[in-house]
C-alpha cells in the first residue's frame, strides 16, 4: 500500500529505484512497526532519509495507514478476511471503504494495490468509479 501511496503524483521509476531504501526506512514494512512511529521518526525520515521521497503527507499517511491495517486486523482478524467481508459486493464499495479508512489512497491507487495484493480488479480502463 505504501509503494500506491508515494507513486500518486511521482514518476513510478523513481519509487522503483528508491524502493530498497523506503523498506530500510519503514522497518521492512512492519505493520505494528510503522504504526508505532511517532513525530520524532517523521522528522528523522523528512530530515535525514535522502534515499527516499521525502513527502510529509505521504509518510504520515503511511504511518496512519499502517495504523488503520492494525485496527483492521482487530475487527475482521486480518487483511485478508476484511477484503472478503466484500466479496458478493464488487470492485466499488470496496475501494471507496479502502479510500475512506486509509489516506492518500485515491482511485488508481486503490487499483495499483489491489492488483499488487492478488485481488481481481477490473480492467484498467474500467477502474474509474
């Protein structure tokens, strides 16, 4: 989800590049990890970390995000039952309540994880919602 979020905006072979050092600086992507970061880890990324994108929103959203995974983990018992709890419904709901709990994770985004995760997405030119 992370790689969705700071590709929004930004040329992808930039994120590709950089991607080795956003996984050093984001704890390999620990769920608890990255939600447990707190304002002194958002400077320490904005200040020190030039090997990524140094986004403000990005990384906060990052950090909410991985917080949202955790309560999301709490109510469904993991990430994988909460995308089921939508199966039935379609490609829709489940992207705008993926766009309502977790930030900067628009339309193409949403799609972009979706696809990267193994879940059926539509095609590409039928994504828009």
């Amino acid at each position: 989800m992370t790689r969705a979020v700071f590709q929004a905006g930004i040329d992808w072979e930039v994120i590709r590049q950089r991607w080795p050092a956003f996984r050093i600086a984001f704890k390999r992507f620990s769920v608890a990890g990255v939600a447990g970061f707190g304002p002194e880890d958002v400077d320490r990324l904005m200040r020190l970390d030039s090997g990524i994108v140094r986004n403000y929103r990005k990384i906060l959203a990052t950090v909410h995000n991985a917080v949202a995974m955790l309560e999301l983990r709490k109510e469904f018992g993991s990430f994988a039952s909460y995308i089921r709890s939508f199966d039935g419904h379609g490609y829709v709901p489940l992207v705008k309540d993926l766009k309502k709990r977790f930030h900067y994770l628009g339309n193409t985004g949403s799609f972009v994880f979706l696809h990267r995760v193994g879940e059926p997405v539509p095609e590409w030119e039928a994504r828009r919602i």
